[in-house]
C-alpha cells in the first residue's frame, strides 16, 4: 500500500485507542460507550450540512450498519466492565484481520499477496500471544473474553458491510458521517427509554469528554473507509488494528495497567505485520 492510505490509516488506528480508553478509564462503561457514540452524532450532525448525501446505492448497506454498530457499541462496553483495555482491545480488534480477509476472499473476491497474508497473520498471531498472556490474571474474565471474540465477529461483519457502502455511497466521508449520526439517535433513543435520569446525568455531566471522544469516532472511521476505496477492504482492516498498539501505550501510560513482556512481543507481532502489509 502506498503511504498516503498507510499513515492516514495508522492516525485513524491511533484515535480509535484513544476513544476505547476514555470509555475503559469510565466507571459506567455502557454510559461512556453512549457518550461517545452520542458525542459522534453530534460532530457528524454539524458535518453532514457540508457533505453531499450518500448515493442512493449505498442506503442498504447504510441501514444494515447501522443495526449492527449499535450491537458494536453495546458489546465494547460489555467488554470492557472486567476486563482491562491491554487485553480486552487487542482480542476484540486483533482477531478480525484473518476473518476479514477470508471474508473479503470469499464475498468480494479480492486476493491479497504473498507479504498481505504474512501481515495479516503476524497480527492474529500477536493478539493469540495476547490471549496466552491473560492466562492466570485478574484483567480478563471469561465473559469479557466472550464479548470480545462475538465483537469480532461483528467487526468483521461491518467492516464488509461498510467497505463496499463506502465505495457505493461515492463520498465515504459522508457515507461515515451518516452512518454515526443514525446510529448515534437510534442507540441514544433506546437509552433513554431504558435509563432516561441517568443518561441525562451523564451527559450533561461529562458532555466534553463525549465531543472529544465522538470527534476521535468519526475521523477514525472515516479515514478506515476512505483507505477502503483506496486499497483492498482486507488490508485496509488488518493495518487498521494496529491501534493495538496505541492502546496498549494508553493502557500503560495513562490507566497505568501492567504490561508483561510477553505483551511487549506481541505488539513487535502486529508492528511486524503492519510492515508486511506496506510492503504488500
């Protein structure tokens, strides 16, 4: 891949740690997750009054995204209630390259190289030593690994969905301010009937931190979708997950969580298969 869709790729993937901190750095997890999908809607309201609409091609994809988002937002929360950011991010996010890529073999018949595959496998593999890692320690339970691997799962499943609604949709800036923005009301919408004095409470409370963090969504995104109509959707999403790495840096530097060698090897894995993927 050519530098210019590398480093906006790799700004994207440091924005998406930086978002999953703030929610992990939060006591209420589903509240935070709210806030910031909430705070994306409004930075995409304000942009979506300068962007054209999405292509009328686009709209079913847009629909099914938005459905599966809101189940995506629900589960890094869920994912994140026991679990510590070092190693519920890296399972949830690490492990959709390969099933990304197979999926875009099989559905969209792309067909990456020789050096893509070796990318995309030194990535998985970095998240399985993250998996051995975990092994004995209190950061992860059972059932945060659980939703970590179904978020994978629905990682995939977006990814797909989104990649080819962008390249549709003939703007994917707009095609991920839309996106957020109907995700952001239909999954705001069902909080409130749900929890409507704490969600008010929250935020009115901490209404900043959601702009920062909705800002931080939306660009991440759409710098991912606009790589995709630039580059293959399998290794637009593999070199994406790099933001591993930028999360185990936040998760020890600002959450001060502990971070073992075998940790350290595996963020080499991933940066190993950012490279092969450069060189794809």
């Amino acid at each position: 891949m050519a530098w210019e869709v590398v480093l906006p790729v790799l700004l994207g993937a440091a924005l998406h740690a930086a978002w999953n901190a703030l929610v992990r750095a939060s006591a209420d997890r589903l509240l935070e997750t709210l806030l910031v999908l909430t705070g994306a809607g409004a930075v995409t309201a304000i942009a979506a009054w300068f962007l054209p609409l999405p292509a009328p091609a686009c709209w079913p994809h847009l629909g099914a995204s938005v459905v599966v988002h809101v189940g995506y937002f629900t589960l890094v929360a869920l994912a994140y209630r026991k679990g510590d950011l070092s190693l519920v991010y890296p399972i949830m996010r690490g492990s959709a390259p390969a099933l990304t890529a197979l999926a875009a073999v099989a559905l969209l018949s792309e067909r990456p190289s020789g050096w893509a595959w070796a990318g995309i496998v030194s990535i998985s593999g970095g998240v399985l030593l993250l998996v051995l890692d975990s092994r004995g320690r209190d950061g992860l339970s059972a059932a945060s690994i659980g939703f970590a691997l179904a978020n994978a799962a629905v990682v995939v499943l977006y990814t797909v969905i989104d990649g080819v609604g962008a390249r549709r949709s003939g703007h994917p800036f707009s095609y991920t301010a839309w996106m957020l923005l109907l995700t952001a009301g239909l999954s705001l919408w069902l909080a409130l009937i749900a929890r409507r004095r704490q969600v008010v409470r929250h935020l009115a409370r901490r209404w900043h931190f959601g702009l920062a963090g909705g800002g931080c969504t939306f660009a991440s995104y759409a710098l991912a979708l606009w790589a995709m109509t630039h580059a293959p959707i399998a290794l637009v999403a593999a070199l994406r997950e790099t933001s591993i790495v930028f999360g185990t840096l936040f998760a020890a530097l600002a959450l001060k969580e502990p971070i073992s060698p075998l940790r350290y090897a595996s963020i080499a894995a991933i940066a190993a298969g950012a490279v092969s993927l450069k060189l794809s």
